[in-house]
C-alpha cells in the first residue's frame, strides 16, 4: 500500500489485510507473528496470469509470511495451516527449501504420481488417487447452522495417503530449469451419508509431515479445525472494531491504526477463549489491578474490591454485560462482538479512574 494514498481510493480497490495469527496445539491465540496491508491495486489485473512470475502475483504474500516468521522464530516449530488459497506449488517447495511444515486444504483437482515431466498418461488426479485409498477410521464432527440448516452431528470418513507433487506445467519457471517433485501426504476426509438436501462435508488436506496411521491423520484434521480461529479474529476487527468504517486522511495512518487494532482483538480473542477452556486462572494474568477493580465494582455496585481475585470466567461475563450480555440461563457463553463493547467501556472507566486518583 502506498503512503500518502487517500483512503477512499484505496477501499475502491480492495482493501487487503493478511494475518499470520499463532496459536498452541491447543487452539489458543498467542499472537501475530505477521501481518501485510495492502490495496488489491499493487497487483495487476492480471495478477493471476501464468505467465507471471510468483514474486508478481497476489498469492505471493504466503511465501512472504511463511519466510518472515520462520526467521523471526528460528528455534521454534511452527506448522502453517492454510486454506485452499494457498494450494500452490511454489509454497510446498519453499517450506521443504527452508524446513517450515504445511497443512493446506487442497483446492485443485491436479495430476500426482508423473513419472516424467512430459508424460500424459502414467499419472492420477489427486481426488481419484484418495478415494482409492482404504478407509482408516471414522470420526463425529459437530457442524453448526447454517443456511437455514440446524446444526447437526457428521459421521465421517478418513482417509490417508503417500503421493509425489509434481510442478504444474504452467509455472514459468519450468520452461527454464528443473524443479523438485515433492513428498507429500493427503488426508481426505468425506462424510458419505449426510442428510437430503445438504452437501456432504469433504475435506482435502495435503501436508509434508509424516501421516502414518489414523492417529497422525486425525491430529492433522484437528489442526486444522483451528483454522476457523482467523475467521473468529477477522469477525472482531470487522463487526466488533468496525475497521472497514474507518476513514483516516492517508495510507500511513490507515496501516497504523488496523496494526493497534489486531493487537486489541488479538486480546479480546485470547481472553474470551481462556474463560471457556481455564475457567478457574484468576483474572490479573490478563488484566491489570485497576482494570478489574474498576470492573468489579462497576457491575456489582460495590465500593470495595474483594480481598480474593477473581476467576476469569466471572470477569469476562463482567465485561460482556458492560456491553449489552444480559447472562440469562439459556444465553450461553458471551461473544467477540458483546466483549468488544464492554471492553470499550472498561477502558473509559478505567481511565476514569485513573485521572480521579490524579485530583
């Protein structure tokens, strides 16, 4: 994005925020290890051309993020979980080149096992390859509502499988010199009796760690299912933060004003997910003294604060219902959007409270 460009312009293009969020094997938000803006019109509107090099094209910003944080965490494993946007050859053979694992949903149906890289015949097409593939086990997936569809239990079926990813023929780079097959694994997941009327759930998943056996397979579906989190992420920035209505003068101070804002949802994220799955940690490991002070007397009309801290599961029902929760017994956890606003609030109070201790 360029400096010094008027923002409407740029919404005009199409406003683009790429977010490398880290979570822990057990889904919890850890922080951003990367994050690139830019308007759509850095690309040309054949951005999508073959005849393009990679380093031209939009899609190029995964291979960036995939070598920023494996050089920023050098001694850590990190495992990039992508979705279907990012099933690209150039991606694979960057984190074999730089040892930095993936687990991509598939998005093409391409030809696998070529023995050469002219032939024609003596190959396969990634989904008829899988579905050959014996069935390993079975598993239950909770699928929500959607389209008017009630939510439901999925019985599905996993499959697993060794294959060799060859360079599509259309990179530009293969008219010029060789490129590496690559060792890859393919977790297909299919549900074959969903109810009338709904499409079954189907999942292809290619990585290049070792998948050897159900158990292998499942963790990496499991991983995957994390994914969803930058959806939930993105969800606080757009319908809590509002950033799409933001209307700074210039470029600049566009980026500045998105960066402060992912750090805050990141929070706000973090927070609403620890409530749920370490209910009984005490709040002051996630806020300050004044914060939650503050809180606690504001919510339960009190003109002291107790001497125990409180759990994170009471403050965080707290800060919803400074944001319009009600907690009645069938409203079920608070969301994003509700902390959003009670969070707005708190801050207020607290700075309140703050200058009042100044007087």
């Amino acid at each position: 994005m360029k400096k010094g460009k008027n923002v409407k312009e740029i919404f005009s293009h199409g406003l683009i925020m790429h977010t490398s969020p880290a979570l822990n094997e057990d889904g919890l938000p850890l922080g951003i290890l990367d994050q690139k803006i830019f308007a759509r019109e850095a690309y040309p509107d054949d951005r999508n051309n073959d005849k393009l090099p990679i380093e031209e094209k939009e899609s190029y910003r995964w291979l960036e993020s995939l070598k920023n944080y494996k050089d920023l965490l050098k001694e850590t494993k990190v495992i990039t979980i992508c979705d279907r946007e990012a099933d690209i050859y150039e991606l694979f053979n960057l984190s074999y080149e730089i040892n930095a694992p993936l687990l991509v949903r598939a998005k093409q149906n391409r030809a696998i096992n070529k023995r050469s890289r002219y032939s024609e015949e003596d190959h396969l097409k990634l989904w008829d390859f899988m579905i050959r593939q014996p069935v390993s086990g079975k598993f239950d997936v909770e699928v929500p509502a959607k389209d008017n569809h009630p939510a439901r239990i999925a019985t599905v079926e996993l499959k697993f499988g060794s294959f060799t990813f060859n360079p599509p023929r259309n990179i530009i780079k293969y008219s010029t010199g060789d490129l590496p097959n690559l060792k890859m694994h393919a977790i297909f997941v299919c549900e074959k009796n969903p109810p009338s009327s709904i499409d079954p759930l189907e999942w292809m998943l290619l990585t290049n760690l070792d998948v050897n056996n159900f158990e292998e397979a499942f963790e990496k579906v499991r991983w995957y299912c994390f994914r969803w989190r930058i959806e939930m992420f993105h969800k606080v920035l757009k319908s809590g933060f509002k950033v799409e209505d933001c209307r700074l003068g210039e470029a600049d101070r566009l980026i500045n004003y998105l960066t402060i804002m992912s750090i805050v949802a990141w929070r706000i994220f973090m927070v609403t997910l620890i409530a749920r799955t370490n209910p009984d940690l005490p709040c002051n490991l996630y806020l300050n003294n004044e914060e939650w002070k503050v809180l606690y007397m504001k919510v339960n009309r009190k003109k002291t604060w107790p001497k125990k801290i409180p759990k994170i599961k009471e403050v965080v029902i707290w800060i919803a219902k400074l944001g319009g929760f009600l907690g009645r017994k069938g409203d079920g956890d608070p969301g994003t959007i509700t902390l959003w606003r009670g969070w707005k609030r708190l801050a207020d109070l607290t700075e309140g409270w703050n200058l009042a201790l100044q007087c």
